[in-house]
C-alpha cells in the first residue's frame, strides 16, 4: 500500500505514533488509508449538507474495509461572488483547490481519495488533482438545489438575476424581487439549472468518475446518501483493483464527456474545465475536440437557463444514463469508475422521458448546444453556448460598443444607454488580464430583464452557465496577451455567424497593425493571491491552467 510509506517497519514508529493518538486501532492502521476531500463549509449553499454525505462516505470506506480520514478544501460560491471584485478569486481557487488536494494525497500518502464537492471550481480542481497524482480516486458530486415556487412559478437564481434589470426597468418593483429572492433558492444543492455546477456533475458522470445516476440527483434526497456510502465503499475496491483515474480519464472518455456536454447543451465554462483535466491528465487535447463532436452530437435537452428544464426534471427524466442511452451509438464503450461500461450503463435504462430528454433524430438544435468560433476577432478561439441563443441572432453584424472592464459595461446597462443592434465588447477580463476570467452574469441578466433582443456581448473574459442569450466568450488571444479585441474601437463593425462558426472583427488589417503599434494595455496594480496567479496563467484556448 502507498501509506506503508508512513505506517511499515519499526523506522514509521514515530509516524504511527502520531496516527494511533488519533484513536485509530491496530486494525484500522493495517487497512487501506483512504483520504476524504471535502468541500463543506456554511457560506456555499451547494457545500453545506456535504458533512453528512462525508458522514455516509466514512462508513461506506469503514464497510468496505478502509481507514478513512477527512480533510477540507476551500470552496467559492460563484453566485454570491458575482458582480464585484470577489469573482476574479473564482477561477483561480481552481488551481488551490487542486493544488490542496495534491498536498495532502502526497504528504500523507493515502492509497485512496473520495473526493466530495459541489460547485463552479471545486469539482474540477479536484478532478484535477485526482487525474495529478494518479492515486485510486472516485467523485462524489454533492446534488443540485430543488426549484424555488412563487404565485404558481417555478423559480431559479437566474430569476433573480434577470429580476435586477427588471427593477431597473421599471416592470418590477424592488418589493416584488424582495419577494422572489426569498423564494429562489430553497435549501442546499448546487442552482437549479444547467450551469457550471451542475454541467461538471455531468462531466464527472460521463467521463465515468462518478457513480452511475450520482450528477443528477437532488442534494436533498435519501438516494445522494446511499451513493455516498456506496462512493466510500468503492473506493476500498478501488485500492484492491488499483484502478487510477488515468484509466478512467483518458481521450476516449473525454470526448465522451464532451458528447453528454453537447447534448445537454452545458455551460461554456466545461470548455476551460475539460481542458485543464486534460493537461492534469497528460492527454493532448484541443477546442478542436469540441467544435468536431458539436458538429457530430445533437442538442437533446433545452435546459435551463435557456429552455424550460431544471436539473430535477433532467433527474427525473433519468439523469445522464438516460442521455447514455439517447446518444448511445455517438459514445465510445469506455470503462467507469463502477466497473462498468458507458454501454452497460445506457443499456440498463428502463425509462426516459423523451419529452425532456429528447432523442437524436428529433433534437432541439441539429447540432450540439456549444459552438467554438473563430475569426479575426479570436484567432485561437471563443466560446457560445449556442443552444441558450434565440435562432434569429445566430447570424449578426453590428457595430461594438467597447468598454475596458465589466463594471464599465454593466452602468450603461443600468443607465439604459445601450442599443438594440450593438456588440458590446468587454476586454481586459481574460486569466490574465482581468485576472482570473470573471464571470459575466450581471450584465448578462441585465440585458435580459430589460428586454433587449438583439444585443450580442463578446468578452475575453467568462460567462456563467447561468447566462443565455447571444455571449461569446473565451476570446483568444485576451487583450492583455496582445489579441484583437484590445484593438477594437467604438463604432467598428463586427459579425457573428454560429452557423458558420466565426467571429470577425470587420476592420482592415493595416488599420489594425497601426493600432497595434500605439496599443498600450493597461496594466492593472496587483498584490497576493491575483500577482501570482496573472504571472503565470496560459489562455483560454488551452484551459486557462498555471505554466
């Protein structure tokens, strides 16, 4: 075992005396020891049940035949960082929270790790460090948030969101929002609908790091209790089989990942995700992945924010073996963490509501429901969750309306400033630049409470899964890497084309090269965690992981 290293021979004495003053038995010293990475904490209202599914894991690893010991990493709620400065910490905790983990696998050599999280940047980070160290690991995702209710409504965050460009209009009044905020969000679980958190639930299941059916069910049922336990008790096999996550997570079941993505029509920010797994992974990957299976995988299932569908009418639909089944003949028969086979999975659904999860000859959009554009605006790429756009702004050209940062844009928002027709580029909020890609859900959810349909907004920075309507983000190069989109001026005409998969900035190239040559970006004044994370983050285009 790899903790023989600190438990073995009369040379651990003083090691195992520090373990035996923690009550562990002669028995229990001798079993596997298997590490539980848990994200709880009581500011994140995906994180805060996950001390009783670590309760439920503990004994399943007990049962099994394993020594567990727990540990805690940070964890960010991207919701209540939204719209200010604390959103530039988000994508950077990623990299602590793999990093974290890295640290206790390595310097307490556990034989095992179960990790239990929710959320934006804690799932990755720990599939990160999982596919890094390359220890027996398994993924349990903490479950999602049921729908809030109001006057006859389902309700979720993005409600509230879209609520605020709302009162600014005029068609709500605060009283009203006063009211749907406090019945949006109903308890624990990670937001309602198809965003991030629940995408990368998804991710982890289709890739195969998690148990059958454990993405989709709610946070609040007895069913996430009995995949905890049965999660710990795995993870013991796991040791015994020496099954690793590079097994696991390999080309084959990334682009499967990607599949399920499609299909779902999941949020932009699995594109970083995936991405970064990859480069932990050690497997050579690119956007081109997406863009050839988005061309390839239907979008099946409008979910919110764009269509109708919560994560609990997906669970009810039967979760991701359902969407196995639906796009059966697109998969690769890759092995799971369970031990068994994408096919295997899929071919044990019983039911599917194909009202929900619709089938591939009768889909929502032909193609999948992310697109990865180029064009002179992003060289080496952008990101669209297409299947969140209205059909009629799939081809647009307007003139940008720039503004260096997101606080910029969002009071013309609020001041009503804006045009229908207009591209509002933001810039200076890439990894580097902003740093650490802050999400875009105010200005967003703005345009959408105020009414505007035929607004495009295009950023190097991120947006949230949460965010629908036509938002292109990820262009690459950022401005603070010497991109295009630093060289746009008011007034420039720009085309967007999903159908044909391009973004160009239509200025001519030698108006550009003499705007290079007085382009000067403008460089932000940083200390601490933002320094170090800015001075050695890569680009978007390749997962916006740490050089």
């Amino acid at each position: 075992m790899l903790s023989d290293v600190v438990k073995a021979g009369y040379t651990r004495a003083p090691n195992r005396s520090l373990i035996r003053s923690l009550g562990i038995t002669e028995e229990e010293m001798n079993k596997p020891f298997i590490g539980i990475a848990n994200s709880w904490n009581t500011i994140v209202p995906g994180h805060t049940h996950l001390r009783q599914l670590a309760e439920r894991v503990r004994e399943g690893i007990a049962a099994g035949g394993g020594t567990a010991f727990e540990f805690n990493t940070i964890g960010i709620c991207d919701g209540i960082a939204m719209g200010h400065e604390g959103m530039r910490y988000s994508l950077p905790s990623r990299e602590n929270i793999a990093d974290s983990v890295e640290l206790m696998i390595k310097s307490h050599r556990f034989d095992a790790i179960v990790c239990v999280c929710t959320c934006d940047k804690i799932v990755p980070g720990m599939l990160m460090a999982a596919a890094r160290c390359n220890i027996p690991a398994i993924v349990l995702t903490g479950g999602n948030m049921l729908p809030g209710h109001h006057q006859g409504c389902d309700l979720s965050l993005t409600d509230i969101f879209e609520g605020v460009g709302k009162v600014a209009a005029g068609v709500m009044t605060e009283e009203e929002l006063k009211d749907l905020e406090g019945a949006a969000m109903p308890g624990c679980g990670s937001c309602q609908g198809l965003y991030t958190a629940n995408t990368m639930a998804c991710m982890t299941e289709a890739m195969g790091m998690s148990l059958p059916g454990c993405a989709c069910v709610p946070a609040v049922f007895a069913e996430k209790l009995r995949l905890a336990y049965l999660s710990g008790s795995r993870s013991v096999e796991l040791v015994n089989q020496q099954i690793l996550p590079r097994d696991i997570i390999t080309p084959q079941s990334l682009r499967n990942a990607i599949r399920v993505d499609m299909a779902l029509g999941g949020s932009t920010n699995t594109v970083l995700h995936l991405m970064a797994i990859a480069v932990e992974a050690g497997i050579p990957f690119s956007l081109d992945e997406f863009d050839l299976i988005g061309r390839d995988v239907p979008h099946i299932a409008a979910m919110q924010p764009g269509g109708p569908h919560s994560m609990y009418d997906l669970y009810k639909a039967g979760g991701v073996p359902a969407v196995f089944k639906q796009i059966r003949e697109k998969l690769e028969p890759v092995m799971t963490i369970s031990g068994k086979s994408v096919y295997d999975i899929a071919d044990h659904v019983t039911y599917v509501n194909d009202q929900v999860i619709q089938s591939v000859t009768s889909p929502v959009h032909d193609a999948g429901g992310l697109r990865i554009l180029k064009g002179s605006l992003a060289p080496d790429g952008a990101v669209v969750k297409c299947g969140a756009v209205r059909e009629e702004m799939w081809r647009h050209t307007g003139p940008a309306r720039v503004f260096d940062g997101e606080q910029a844009a969002m009071k013309a928002i609020l001041a009503r400033s804006v045009q229908e027709g207009e591209v509002l580029v933001i810039r200076g909020e890439g990894p580097r630049g902003g740093p650490g890609m802050p999400e875009m859900l105010s200005p967003t959810s703005a345009l959408m409470g105020f009414g505007y349909t035929q607004v495009v907004l295009i950023t190097d920075g991120r947006f949230s899964g949460g965010t629908r309507g036509p938002c292109i983000g990820h262009v690459a190069p950022e401005a603070a890497a010497g991109g295009p989109i630093g060289l746009v001026h008011d007034g420039d005409q720009i085309q967007i084309d999903l159908y044909e998969r391009v973004i160009n900035l239509l200025v001519d190239a030698t108006v550009l090269d003499d705007r290079r040559k007085s382009y000067k970006y403008p460089e932000r004044k940083l200390d601490g965690v933002l320094a170090r994370y800015a001075a050695a983050v890569g680009q978007a285009d390749t997962g916006a992981v740490m050089n």
